[in-house]
C-alpha cells in the first residue's frame, strides 16, 4: 500500500495555469532585498556580513521562478544556504551564518508543494529536510526551538498542499458545470431534430399522396420539406459543435413562452416584459433565454437580501437577444459578488452559443443578471 501510494505520488504530474511572473513577485523580491540591506546593517555583530548579503540578496531572484522551475529554485536557494554555512564552520565561524531576512525560503516550500510534480516534491523536500537537519547539527539549541523549526518548515509545505488540493476541487466542480451545459444543448439538439425532421417526414408522406393529384401541393410539401432541412442544419451546427459525450435527459426545455409558469413558482413578485421579434427564436436560443432567467430568478429567491420585486426583461431584434433579471434587494449582498455555479454555468452557455453574459450589483440597489445572445447562431 505505501509503496503504491508513492508511485502515485512520484507520478503526479504539475498543476496547469501556473503563472510565470507578476508585478507581486517584484514587489516581494524589493521587499526581502530591503528589509535583508536593513537587517545587515543593524546588526553590527553578524558574521561574515558581506557574503551574507550577497548571498540573501542573490537568492531573492529564486522567488521569481518559483512557479515555474519549484525544484530548482529550492535546490539553489536551500543548497547556497548550506554550502556558505558550511565553508563558515569549516573556517571557524562558531554560530550558523544567515539573516532572519532568509525566511522567504519558506515560500519555496509553499511554491515546491503548490506547483511542483510528485517527482520534485519528493525530491525537493528530501533537499529541504537536509538542510535543516544540518541547521540543527551545525547550531545545536533547545530541542523545542529545533521542533518548532522543523514545524514551520513543515506547516508552509501543508498549506501549499492545501491550496492545490482545494483548486483542484473546485476546478473539477467547474468541469461538472460546464459538462451539464453541454448535457442540457445535448437534449436541446434531440428535441430541435425530433421536431423538424417529424415535420418533414409527414409533409413528405402528404406529398407523396398527392403527386400524382395535384402536382402543386407536392411542390408545396417539398419547399417546406426544404424549408424545415435548412432551419435543422443551422441549429445543429450552433450545437453539435459544443457536445461532449455523455447521458442526457431527454426531457422538453421551456422557452420564453414559459416565463410566466417559471415565475408562478417563484415566492417572489415578478414582472415579465418582452418586446421584439420572439416567435420564431429557435429552439436554442429559446431554451438558452429560459435558463438564464431561471437561474436568476433562483439566485434572487435563494441569496437576495429583502428582496421584494422582480424585473424581467427579454428584447429581441434582427441581430440578436437581450435578456436581463434586476431585483431590488439591499444594496450590499454578502455572497453573491463571487463567481457562483450557476452564474458560471450562464456564462458558459451565453459562449457556447457566441453570446456574452454579464452579473453584478445594479444601479441603485439589487443584483442584475444581462445576458446577450446572437440572433443567428454560427
């Protein structure tokens, strides 16, 4: 068992995302650089003081690559440590020589256990563990103070596991919800096809009934035979594109016409408004404009605070579809500023169908919910 669980560990490969560098990773490298300049000067009786500036300002730059290259910078930082201390002994220096300044090692440990592969978390801790054990035999002190250094050491290791851990967590809740969006355009595309290719199958019974009687009418049968095929395909390919390979419920979706139902169930007060050109949206960006308002309306009945009405607006014009949700809650609502599940699965839907979806406090007071989708799907 423990020898499976270190192949598992050895075999863990890096985080992606890590960040190359940013202006926090300059300000920090001024921050050691000064307070490491102040502590050597206020400190007239540290030994070997220039090489021990030298060396703390020098190995500030590992800060900069951390993310990128955590073994390496841990190797470089924690080995100069050790080599300096040990030519400082053999040369007669009583007391291990460094600067307390030094502590941003720590985050090299916070960064090896956050971005590093299984492979160089087990390396570079065997690194890191040596080199305080050789702190300890090079300055022997109390044993408490001893174990308190090895804790803290230890401490910036668990929390860098417990932040990857964490986004880990939540990156694999995000793939759920972005895996549902995808499940419900899947039964969206069964029921478009299910409804227009029936169509066109019974106008093409019809017209084969009535080819030989009346020529007219099977030509009829035909142009919306043609009609139904073309209004198929442009859906499918703003759908089938989006589509991953899983289960769906094939159940119908409700669509603007079934506003006033959703709001029914709602224990809020809703006012429904549409202006434009909605009788012929498609089924996608039917049932898109319903699950954007419902998961609003949720939001609202679920997080708002005093919450009394709701506004709901669906504006349609040639080019595209307006949808917006506002409610008259309290000004500040502790909550529902963070990117929740359900916004984050509006926002995924609203791009899959090359539209944008927009949250945030209003104007005077409440939450609002725009959500703006292409009229022509490509």
């Amino acid at each position: 068992m423990i020898a499976s669980a270190a192949r598992r560990l050895w075999a863990v490969p890096r985080p992606v995302g890590a960040p190359v560098r940013v202006w926090r990773d300059w300000a920090l490298v001024a921050l050691f650089v000064g307070l490491a300049i102040l502590e050597t000067f206020l400190r007239p009786e540290l030994p070997w003081r220039p090489v021990v500036l030298v060396e703390a300002v020098a190995l500030t730059s590992t800060l900069l690559w951390r993310r990128t290259r955590p073994l390496l910078a841990v190797l470089v930082a924690f080995g100069v440590v050790v080599l300096v201390d040990l030519v400082a002994y053999v040369s007669g220096v009583d007391t291990s020589v460094g600067l307390a300044s030094m502590g941003y090692v720590l985050i090299l440990v916070y960064a090896l256990v956050r971005w590093g592969s299984g492979r160089e978390i087990v390396l570079g801790s065997a690194v890191v563990m040596l080199a305080a054990a050789f702190g300890v035999v090079r300055d022997p002190g109390p044993l408490p103070d001893a174990i308190a250094g090895f804790g803290i050491v230890v401490f910036a290791g668990l929390l860098g596991l417990a932040v990857r851990q964490t986004r880990v967590s939540r990156s694999r809740e995000l793939d759920q919800v972005r895996l549902r969006e995808r499940e419900q355009l899947a039964r969206e595309l069964h029921d478009t096809v299910a409804h227009h290719v029936s169509a066109m199958v019974i106008r093409a019974q019809a017209g084969q009934v009535l080819a030989d009687v009346d020529p007219a009418a099977a030509r009829d049968a035909l142009a919306v035979i043609e009609a139904e095929g073309s209004r198929t395909l442009t859906e499918m390919r703003s759908l089938v594109g989006a589509l991953r390979q899983g289960d769906a419920d094939l159940v119908p979706q409700g669509g603007v016409g079934d506003l006033e139902r959703l709001a029914a169930g709602v224990p809020l007060a809703v006012s429904i408004e549409r202006t434009g050109e909605l009788d012929d949206l498609g089924a996608a960006l039917d049932a898109a404009v319903y699950r954007c308002v419902q998961e609003s309306l949720t939001n609202a009945a679920r997080h708002g605070r005093h919450v009394r009405q709701v506004r709901v607006r669906v504006a349609a014009d040639e080019r595209e579809v307006h949808a917006s949700v506002s409610d008259d809650g309290d000004p500040v609502t502790p909550g529902r500023v963070g990117a929740g599940y359900g916004l984050l699965g509006m926002t995924e839907r609203a791009a899959l169908l090359g539209g944008t979806m927009t949250a945030g406090p209003g104007a005077d007071r409440g939450w609002r919910v725009d959500v703006v989708l292409p009229r022509t799907l490509s």
